[in-house]
C-alpha cells in the first residue's frame, strides 16, 4: 500500500508508478467516488465518444486507398467511442 502526505492546502500528489498503474498521461483527468466507510475510489476519467466521431472517419473526407478491413473498421468504431478521433 502506498502512503502519501496531504500538503496544508489538503491536496496530494500521486506518484507515477500509480498513475501509470491507472492509464493516465500528462494532461488527462482523474475521477473520485465515495465509498461508504471513508474509502475513495480512483481511477482515469474516460471521455465518452460520440457515434459522429465515428462516421466522421468514414464520411469521405478521408481518402483511402484501398477499402478499410473489418479489423480497421472496428479500430475506428473503438477510437470514436472513447473520443479519441479529431474534430473539425
């Protein structure tokens, strides 16, 4: 278990080795939920996609060169949910 001190301004710092532990880069979010007892929950705060994002890469502004695999496809789908695809 990892122990951290709370600075006089109450905030702590989490080390590296736990955000890596927890998906998180430089810039990205972290969310807190109560827990009965005093227990907090942790844990990276994941944008939620939209489905435009995904019909975006397919609208025809992307030219391809060849028809997108299954496994491509599926990608983009994955990319769009989870807001990973640019928006204009």
């Amino acid at each position: 278990m990892t122990s951290l001190a709370v600075t006089t301004k109450g905030q702590v710092t989490l080390k590296r080795d736990l955000l890596h532990h927890l998906g998180i880069k430089p810039g990205e979010r972290v969310e807190f939920e109560k827990l009965p007892d005093g227990e907090i929950r942790v844990r990276a705060a994941r944008p939620a996609g939209t489905i435009e994002n995904f019909f975006h890469a397919l609208d025809g502004k992307v030219k391809l060169k060849k028809p997108l695999s299954i496994e491509e496809m599926n990608d983009i789908a994955a990319a769009g949910w989870a807001g990973e695809l640019g928006k204009e």
